[in-house]
C-alpha cells in the first residue's frame, strides 16, 4: 500500500476525523468530544463524509442497500465519492480552518481508500493522486472493533435492521482501515474496553495535540 501523501494543514484551524467500521462508535466519540470542546470554549464544526450529495445518489445507494450491483461499476462510484471528498475539503472544511474553527468530520479520505482496496481495486493509483489535493487531519482517529460487534450494533438501530450487509467485506475493511491507520499515522483507538476509557483516550490524544498548536 502506498502512503497517502495530504498536504499539512494550513489554517489556524484544527481538522479531527474518525473512521471505522460502521457501528464502531463514531457517532458517540464524535458527540462526546464536540460537548466537551464547546464546553471549554471551542468553535466546532461537525461534518460528514461523503456528503448527502453522494449518499442519497442512486449509485452510492445501489452499493450500500442491495447485494446486486450488475448495474454500476465499483470504480465510477469510488471516483464519485473521492471527487465528492474533495469538494467537501476545499469548500467547506478548508473554510472552516481558516476561521479558526475546530472541524470533527465522521469519515474522512481514508475511507475512500479503505473501500476501495477491500473491494479489489488495490492496484489503482489514481486515488493517491487525488490524495495530494486534500488537508491531513491534525488527528486522524480509526476506531477497531470485531466485526460481529460491529454489525450487531449497526441491526440494533431500528432503522437498519433490516440493511442488507456485506459480511465478508466488513473483514476485508476491518483490515484495510489498520493497515492504513499504520501506513498513514493515524491513532489506533481499541474499543475492546469501557465508552468511557475510550474516550478518556481520545480525549487526551486531542488535548496533546492542541498544546502542541497552542490551542489551550
């Protein structure tokens, strides 16, 4: 695997993702950390990637809802979603930054990437080409968790309990998100342990990289 190679952020801002499997925990780190940073005086910006544009798009949901997806190429909505990514950081978080506001994104570039990959398009360059375009997190986060874990949360919500999931491509991206958590010095976050002592971790990662940019 090749190293995504974002450029340093710029701005006065500060840019946190998360990324991981869907039912890792995102959604309840996310909300935790925005509370406590506006509690603390922070101006924060919650985001998602993609975005709606792309979500309720008729390819994206071809792939996420239905096991039959003879009608689109994996690649056109992979280069769909990358381009939607770029947008998305040069439109809005980019502004954000340079305001000086502190941008959490649910899902960032990696996931691209991490999707890509786990569905056999290993050997395409062209999204690391495309990566060179877009911010690198000041903290990238990737949530681990057991894929069992992980669906079973996700059919607990009352409306996906029914969604159709890809069981084998859960492990094949359990293992793409480690191995470019490693590739791209992202924070492994283990959620093997209590919500709390997960985001008392998370939490602390944050606070170290604000001193470091004299945000405290």
């Amino acid at each position: 695997m090749r190293k995504l190679r974002m450029y340093n952020n710029p701005f006065k801002g500060l840019l946190i993702t998360f990324c991981g499997l869907d039912g890792c925990g995102k959604t309840t780190m996310i909300t935790r950390l925005a509370s406590d940073l506006r509690r603390c005086g922070g101006d924060v910006m919650l985001t998602r990637q993609p975005t709606d544009a792309v979500r309720h798009s008729e390819i994206f949901r071809n792939y996420m809802d239905s096991s039959e997806h003879s009608a689109y190429d994996y690649r056109s909505m992979s280069v769909l979603a990358a381009s939607d990514r770029l947008q998305h950081v040069r439109k809005v978080i980019s502004p954000a930054l340079d305001e000086g506001r502190i941008v959490i994104s649910d899902r960032y570039f990696y996931s691209c990437l991490a999707n890509l990959r786990a569905r056999g398009y290993g050997r395409d360059v062209w999204i690391y080409d495309i990566a060179r375009h877009i911010i690198r997190p000041d903290a990238a986060f990737f949530l681990d968790i057991d894929v069992p874990t992980a669906v079973s949360r996700v059919r607990a919500r009352p409306s996906e309990k029914d969604r159709y999931i890809d069981m084998p491509l859960q492990y094949r991206l359990r293992d793409e998100y480690l191995a470019i958590c490693r590739r791209c010095g992202g924070i492994l976050v283990p959620t093997d342990v209590s919500e709390d002592s997960t985001y008392e971790f998370i939490r602390n990662k944050v606070e170290q990289i604000m001193e470091v940019r004299s945000w405290n």
